[in-house]
C-alpha cells in the first residue's frame, strides 16, 4: 500500500465534531478547538455532552451551555463547588474562552496556541494573585516605615545597612557588589 495514497475516516462521537465539519466535511485546526472546549465545558459542569434523559432544551450541552451564558444564568449550570468568590472573574474569562472556542465558524475561534497561552496567564494570575492576598495592615506599617541608610565610600562602592523591625530591631548589611 502506498502511503501517499493512504486516506483516513474521520471518526468522533456526536457532539464533540465541529459542526463546520459536518457542513463541509473538512477538517481544520480549528477542529481541535472545538473538541477540546467541549471536553472543558463537560468537566466546568459535570455533565455529558448529550444526554436524552435530560429536558429537550438540555440534551445538547453545549446548546444549554451557550443559552445559559446568553440568559445570564451560566454560574448556576456548573458543578458544584467550581465557582467561589475568590475565583468567580477567573471563571468568568474561562468561559468566554469556551464561548470563543465553540463558534460555528471555524475563523472566529482562537487557535490552541491562542487557547494554551490563556488558560496559562489565567492560572499564573490566580497562582501569583495581589488581589486576593490578605494584608496584615500592621505588619504592612512597620515594613513601609522601615529606616535604611546609604554609605558610599568614595571608591566606587557602597553598602546598605537598614533598621529592620521584624528581626528585634537588628542592623543588617547588604553589601553593594555589583
């Protein structure tokens, strides 16, 4: 058998396809969009992606996911526990990427590069975020009001040596070294 020559069937379950496959038989990257965002709104709400046991409106769950997000309710469609208050904003963006992601036409979504980079600046601001740090408004007075003195030696050098009101009032020196 030629290699070349070798042509394969697309084989996917209902509901993942793009459905700009199912009208032009072509597949893209943006294929790959599609699935992997069906796959993130089944795991965001804990359900299949079609289900005849649900009400007509909700067999298609990306159908009910989208309505929901129109209708302003989609919080109340996702599993239990995912949503808080301190990560509601984060939900939020991810599922307007998941909007973006499944748009019938393939131009409109985002590429996975697009996608990955996304989900990656929402975890590194979630993991590193101020907004959501608890202040110690004392510990936060004594650190700004902190006394440090500056000595240049007149050869290129210096050094820092700072009042530092966390370690009993202890002198440190930090030496200029560069």
């Amino acid at each position: 058998m030629d290699v070349t020559q070798l042509s394969t069937m697309v084989q996917g379950t209902l509901g993942y396809l793009d459905p700009e496959y199912l009208h032009t038989s072509q597949l893209t990257e943006k294929s790959d969009v599609y699935s992997f965002k069906v796959v993130l709104v089944e795991l965001m709400t804990g359900k299949k992606v079609l289900s005849f046991d649900r009400p007509e409106k909700e067999r298609s769950l990306i159908m009910y996911f989208l309505f929901s997000l129109k209708e302003g309710f989609l919080f109340e469609i996702l599993e239990n526990g995912i949503v808080n208050d301190d990560n509601k904003e984060h939900m939020r963006e991810v599922v307007m990427l998941a909007r973006r992601c499944l748009r019938v036409k393939g131009e409109e979504r985002p590429t996975m590069k697009e996608v990955a980079m996304e989900l990656e600046g929402l975890r590194r601001m979630d993991k590193h975020s101020w907004d959501n740090a608890q202040v110690n408004i004392e510990e936060t007075e004594q650190l700004l009001s902190e006394k440090s003195y500056n000595c240049n030696y007149g050869d290129g050098s210096n050094s820092t040596a700072a009042y530092e009101s966390m370690k009993d009032h202890a002198l440190v020196a930090f030496d200029g070294g560069r």
